[in-house]
C-alpha cells in the first residue's frame, strides 16, 4: 500500500486543514469489496449510489448519516429457525456488512428506495443561499454636481 505525506501542505496552506485529514482517513482505509455498488452522477447536483444487497430486506438494512459521512449497515437475523434448507451451493452472500461514504459539504441524503435486490441512496448537494453566487449590482454615484452662483444683485 502507497502512504502519502501530506505535512508540507500543513505547513503552507491555511483553512485546508479538513481537506487533508479527511484525505489521510481514506488513505487509510482498505477497499471494500463487499457488497459491490456504484456512485454515479445523475446531475448537475445529484448523486446515487447504488447498493447491490440481494437477500436483504428493508428490515436487515439500517442507513445513518451523521455530519459529512453515510453508514449503510446490513445483517440478517439468524437462521435458527429454519433448519430444513440444505444448500448444495451457497454463491449469495448474506453475510453482515458495513459500508462507510464520505459525503462532501452540503450533500444530503434525500432518500432511498430497495428494488430489485438493488438499494438505492438518492443524494443532493444543497448550498445554502448564502454560498451561492449572486450578482452584484453596480450602481452609479451622481458625481457631477452642479454649482450655482450664489451672488447677490
């Protein structure tokens, strides 16, 4: 594994501090591999993800967000109770997961759905009125000024 040193930025940069921690917690973070998802963009402020989670209902499935990171948890209840199923074959993994997303600021959750054995996290970046751009308007001072003659007669 690459380990990248990030502490020459630390010393030449002011209010990227954030940037640079949550890049070194990536970077330290191992691949997950299961279950398999996308991220895609569906707009100009819009995401998905989608989430592969077949055997899964929407009861095994638990979804967090807190600050900037989304926590999809699943785990199935255990099979006690049903004992009579003999696998020959057991590809479909059912086994617990936790998969953790880094969401950049003003990117909110706005819902989700499960289809398909497919679970989809709808998202959107949302700036407040005050982070976005507007346009100033320049006005024009009356700099010329008029002056009268004030002589008496």
């Amino acid at each position: 594994m690459q380990t990248f040193d990030f502490s020459p930025f630390y010393r030449s940069t002011v209010g990227f501090d954030r940037v640079f921690n949550r890049l070194d917690t990536l970077v330290g973070q191992e691949a997950k591999t299961y279950p398999p998802y996308n991220i895609e963009r569906t707009g100009e402020d819009a995401y998905r993800i989608s989430i592969a989670v077949a055997g899964f209902s929407n009861g095994d499935i638990a979804i967090e967000t807190k600050e900037n990171s989304l926590v999809v948890k699943g785990a199935k209840p255990a099979d006690s109770a049903d004992k009579s199923r003999e696998f020959l074959h057991r590809g479909i993994a059912e086994r617990a997961f936790e998969l953790r997303f880094q969401l950049a600021d003003y990117v909110e959750v706005q819902g989700a759905t499960l289809e398909n054995g497919l679970l989809h996290l709808e998202l959107k970046r949302e700036l407040p009125e005050s982070k976005k751009p507007r346009t100033i308007q320049i006005g024009t001072a009356n700099t010329q000024q008029t002056i009268e003659d004030q002589s008496v007669n």
